[in-house]
C-alpha cells in the first residue's frame, strides 16, 4: 500500500460497483447480440454475414472475454483496497 493513497473511499467504493455493472452488462449485451447474430444464420445466406458472424465469435466475443477479464480483476483489486484503506482510516495511519 505505499504506493496507494486514498482521500474518497466512497468514491473509489462507488466506482468499483458502477466498473462492475458496466461490466455484466456489456456481457449480457454482447451475449444477446451474438445469440441473434448465430440464430440468423439459418435465415440469412449472405456473404458479409457469414464473414461478420464468423469475425463475431472469433474477434469480437474474444475481445469482450479480455476485456471483461481485466475489468473483474480492477473491480476485485477495487474492494481490497478499500477494505485496506478503512481498515487504516480505522487505526487512524492516516
């Protein structure tokens, strides 16, 4: 924690939930979008479609995973260190 310092607990607190919301729902909505992406390919023969849907799970969704990956791993660093944080405000370190 020497590196850290931490005036707004609240604050950060309020951003690590709002980063965690974010989060779950760029996953349900990218979820959603290639459910419909994948049940169109019975009803669409189209070239660029084809192209997209397969650039969808190969790009986009592996994409979505990675970022999503990293923004759990700052959301859960987020909490920790608010946890340290009151914990010190509470021993009153600073």
């Amino acid at each position: 924690m020497a590196d850290s310092s931490m005036r707004n607990i609240g604050a950060v607190e309020q951003y690590g939930k709002n980063l965690a919301n974010v989060n779950q729902q760029m996953l349900q909505i990218f979820t959603k979008i290639r459910q419909q992406t994948e049940g169109l390919q019975s009803s669409w023969d189209d070239d660029m479609f084809d192209h997209f849907r397969q650039d969808f799970d190969s790009d986009i969704m592996k994409k979505i995973q990675e970022i999503s990956t990293k923004m759990s791993v700052f959301t859960k660093y987020i909490e920790e260190m608010c946890k340290i944080h009151r914990m010190a405000q509470q021993q009153k370190y600073y």
